[in-house]
C-alpha cells in the first residue's frame, strides 16, 4: 500500500506562491521608488523656496530700512534696485548673469546666493517713480515690487532633478518724509 503523505506543498502551490510573491514585490519595489523620486523633487524644491525667501528677506529688510534713491533713473520694470541706507551710502541689488549681487557704498558686490540655485529672473517695480518727498511729488507712500524667479543650477537633466520656484512681493518704506 502507497502511504499518501500530505504534510508538504505541491510543486504547483510553491509555483503559484512565488508567483504571487514576485508580483507584490514588483509592485511594491514601484511605489517605493516613486517615493524616492518625489522625496527628492520635494527636498530639492524645498532648498529653492529657502533660497528664495532668504534673498526676499533680505532685500525687504533693505526696502523697508532705506530709502528709493530717485536720483538714479527709474524705469519700470527695472532689473536694478538702487537705495539709500541711513548712513547715505548707496545700496545696489541686481542680476548678473544668473547670480543675484548686492553692493554697499564704494565696497565690492557681494553674492547673496549659493551655488546651488541661479536667478532666472529679477525685476523690480518702483511706485511712484518720481519723488514723493519733493515739494510738489505725488503724495503716496514709496512701494518696490520684487519679482523673482530661482532655479536648481544642478547639472542633471532628470526631471525629479529639477526645480524652481517664482516670488512676488511688494514692500512698502517704513519712513514717510511729509
């Protein structure tokens, strides 16, 4: 008499399991690289908004502690942001090539950004753009519109590689000279 033993698995059934297996684990190994992938386009567009409100704050800080030089010529939009400190000394922020630089009095242009990300566009909007504080200058209070748009300066071209990010502010003096 043949003895029937049925305490193992078939060869089909451990086809089938392994089958399934790999099926989930393809599956799984997909969305776990998605992740990834959106991990790092968010940790990438993260450093360029860090970036970008950096440079936004210290240009307002700049906007609200000085005042518009309106002896420089104003044109709207500018690409150049010409103030005057308290201490008469001229303030200067402006685009070269893809690095935002700002200068100080007769010092060198300093660069207020890293290596990481690069100016795609800056412009500024001065309102009015004449002298409010001249005997007979509109009676409004000075504003600057700050556009600005960064991105990653990677050398990479995937796309979960890349970001940008685009900012628009407008800062009003803190000083009102009537």
């Amino acid at each position: 008499m043949l003895c029937k033993d049925k305490n193992g698995f078939s060869l089909i059934e451990v086809v089938v399991a392994m089958a399934v297996f790999a099926i989930a684990l393809v599956a799984i190994s997909g969305i776990f690289l998605s992740i990834v992938k959106a991990q790092r386009k968010a940790n990438i567009a993260g450093k360029v908004q860090t970036e970008a409100a950096t440079i936004l704050n210290t240009i307002t800080a700049a906007v609200q502690n000085s005042d518009i030089d309106y002896s420089a010529a104003i044109t709207n939009p500018a690409e150049t942001l010409v103030l005057k400190n308290k201490d008469g000394e001229t303030v200067t922020f402006s685009k070269q090539g893809y690095r935002l630089m700002m200068s100080i009095g007769s010092s060198p242009s300093q660069d207020l950004m890293t290596n990481k990300v690069k100016v795609d566009k800056l412009k500024f909007w001065i309102y009015p753009d004449s002298n409010p504080f001249a005997i007979g200058g509109p009676n409004i209070q000075p504003t600057v519109t700050i556009l600005l748009a960064l991105s990653q300066s990677a050398a990479s071209s995937r796309p979960e590689d890349q970001a940008s990010v685009q900012i628009q502010t407008t800062v009003t003096q803190r000083v009102y000279r009537r």
